[in-house]
C-alpha cells in the first residue's frame, strides 16, 4: 500500500482514511483540501495542479518522516492530485491516526503546512481574465511577470 | 551530460521541460547563473533539487544528475 501519493485521478477520502485505521488508534483527522472559487473576491474557473511527480512523493515521505520523529505513535497517509481541478473538487486529502486525539490534530496541522513548503507541487489559476501561476505559499499572490519579485522571494 | 527539468511559469518561459547539457565540474551557483543569462530568467530565488533532493548552490554537479528547478510551491 503506498501511503504516500501523487494521482491524476480524483481522490477517495475513505480510501486515505482507510490506510491509518489500526487497532492502536484511538483517533483520525483528516484534512481535505478543495478548490475554492473565490480568492480576494476573484473568481476562479479552475486549477490547474503541476507536480514533480517522483520527487514529491518523496517529500510527502519525508513529511511522514517527520512526523513519526515529533508524533512516535502516529501514522500518516497522504494523496494529493494534480491536472485539471474544478471548483470543489478535492485536491489533497491528510489522513493522522494516534492513540489519542491531541496529537491527530497537530500532526495534520503540521503535515499541511509542511506541504505548502516543500513538496514540489504548483498550481495554475484560471480566471475570467487570464491565468497566473500561485507563487506563494500563502495563496495570497501571483507573478504577474512570471517570476518572484521583492519581498515575495523565498 | 546533465539533464535540467523546469516546472510551472519556468517550463512556460523557457518553452521547454527538459534540457541537456555538456558541462563539466560546475556548481549549482553557476548553472543558475549560465541559465539566467542565456534566458533572462531570475533564478536567484528558485529552489534547486539535484536527483530528487534539494540541494545547495555550492553543489557540484556530476554527469548523470538530473537538475529540477522549483519554483517557490503552492500545492494543497
């Protein structure tokens, strides 16, 4: 079973969910992302999600990794799509499982997070009036001349 | 020869996703420079990942690796 996924397909949460339920677990969070239509009052079409499919499996390993180094009970499972994405549909589906629900919740937190820095994903708005690749983690701007400038550089 | 993989807005601008380079001993730091300058990109602040892993721009690269330029991400 690979717990760590990157499909073009759309994604099953109870399959997710379904890789982190065991017996030792007394908890399971689950973080759903989905397309949203409205960013700062524009409108989107859709999404268009780009990965660096083999390396960022990697990194959404890595990120469970880490978890099991702050959360030693936890068990992670994440899928995350790419292509084209209508407004609703699920993007990235975290599913955490640990004895108690404390940790499930933090671990989540921590693995989205974690997603937003270092997992080789980009996506593509599509607006009414034109396109823009999302450049930041903060979902808050673009690069209208298609590269970082000033204080959006990492 | 190394191969260069380039991803959202830099695969638009270069027009390509993958290019191959004879080079030899060169680091990181250098690439992204001979890259800029051959096509005007600023990839002062792009990530680089040689064979799968983010490296550092004194890394010296090898024939064989495979050289990912990632710009800053926005998946979830």
């Amino acid at each position: 079973m690979k717990f760590f996924t990157i499909t073009d397909r759309p994604i099953s949460i109870e399959e997710v969910v379904h890789k982190v339920i065991r017996p030792e677990a007394g908890a399971v969070t689950t973080f759903i992302g989905t397309v949203r239509e409205l960013t700062n009052g524009k409108r989107t079409l859709f999404l268009q999600y780009e990965a660096y499919v083999s390396m960022a499996e990697k990194m959404l390993a890595q990120i469970g990794t880490e978890i099991k180094e702050r959360w030693p009970e936890a068990e992670v499972a994440i899928t995350h799509r790419i292509g084209r994405l209508e407004i609703s549909d699920i993007a990235v589906v975290i599913a955490v499982s640990t004895p108690h629900r404390k940790d499930a919740y933090e671990a989540n937190r921590y693995a989205i997070e974690r997603i937003k820095q270092i997992v080789p994903i980009w996506k593509k708005e599509y607006w009414e009036d034109g396109t823009e690749w999302v450049g930041n983690q903060l979902e808050t701007k673009a690069y209208p001349t298609g590269k970082p400038e000033g204080e959006d550089v990492v | 020869m190394i191969t260069l993989l380039f991803f959202a807005y830099l695969k638009e601008t270069i027009g390509k996703e993958r290019l191959q380079l004879g080079i030899s001993a060169m680091t990181v730091k250098e690439l992204k420079q001979h890259l800029a300058s051959d096509y005007g990109l600023d990839l002062q602040h792009v990530m680089v990942a040689v064979n799968e892993e983010y490296a550092a721009d004194d890394r010296v690269l090898q024939a064989g690796d495979i050289v990912a330029f990632i710009p800053p991400v926005s998946g979830g």
